[in-house]
C-alpha cells in the first residue's frame, strides 16, 4: 500500500506579469517594502481552499472536484494592502470581489465534501500573501488598482526544496468563456 503524501490546495494562480505588479505595488508601500521574508514571486497565489496533507492515492477525488466546477472568467481587481496579525501576514487583497469568484469558491468547496473536506466557518477574505513572519501590526491602505484576468483556477502541491517552499501546479482548470 501507498502511503506517500501530498500537501495540496486550490488556488487561483497569476500569470508573470500581474505576478510582478503585485510585487512592484507591495514595495511602493512605503512601511512594507522591507518588513518580514517576502514570499517567493514564484509562489504568489491566492488560496480558494486549503486542504493540507493527503495520501497521493486520494488525489483523484480532488481533481474530480476540480473537473465539476462550471464559473466564467472575471477579473479580479486587488485595491488594499494589509496585514493579519495573529498570522504575521502582509497581504493584498480586496473587500470588494466579484461574485463569480464567490461561485467559484463556493461550487469548489461542495464539490470537495465527498473527498472528506469541511469547509472553514470564517468569512472568506481573498487575499495574495505577500511577506510573511510580519511581526508588526498593519493598518489596511488603498494601493493603485491591480487588474487581475482570472481565467482558471489550479490545484497546487507545496513541496519543501532547499530553500523553502514551492508550489507545483498539479493540475489545472480553465474558466469557460
């Protein structure tokens, strides 16, 4: 028997270029530039569900979830940067989001329930993790607009290499037009 595991979640994932605006808006904000390790550009997506460590042979009722979900393309538009402070997080986000990517999180989340997933019971805050280890308390600030074409969503393993963390695209799901 297998007992390999995998440690996976849903995302939806930039492409380079709104990869790098995110990064150039998160250092034009003078007090975060340099606060805590910054997150691997690389690695910059916005989580849809965790779902943690799972045996690699329970991987397919993941990817069939994913195979279910039927939401349009929209875009995505990151308006605030701030901070979670129990977390020791510096993020952007927005507090205003499209219903599409409230349909996409929902339909995910109860395409999951046969794959033994229980959605969280906190308010979804969608946000782009961008330092973490942030030990100082961050007021919530307008950033100039970043426009985010969301056109898919991706399932994403995170792997431990020398030097940290990196997520591998799994698979992924593109948003019918």
């Amino acid at each position: 028997m297998n007992d390999a595991t995998v440690r996976i979640f849903f995302a939806l994932w930039p492409d380079a270029m709104t990869r790098r605006m995110m990064l150039r808006s998160f250092q034009a904000v003078d007090d975060l530039a340099n606060i805590g390790r910054p997150v691997n550009v690389q690695n910059l997506h916005l989580t849809l569900h965790f779902i943690g460590n799972i045996k690699e042979q329970d991987l397919d009722c993941y990817l069939r979830a994913g195979d279910a979900v039927d939401v349009s393309p929209f875009t995505l538009k990151l308006t605030s940067a701030g901070g979670f402070y129990r977390a020791q997080v510096a993020w952007l986000g927005c507090h205003v989001f499209p219903l599409q990517l409230s349909q996409l999180r929902e339909q995910l989340g109860e395409q999951l329930g046969p794959c033994g997933y229980v959605n969280e019971d906190r308010p979804f805050r969608p946000h782009v993790t961008m330092a973490r280890k942030v030990r100082a308390e961050i007021a919530t600030r307008p950033i100039d607009a970043i426009r985010w074409r969301v056109n898919r969503f991706v399932l994403l393993e995170s792997v431990q290499v020398k030097s940290g963390v990196q997520y591998r695209v799994r698979q992924s799901w593109p948003l019918p037009a």
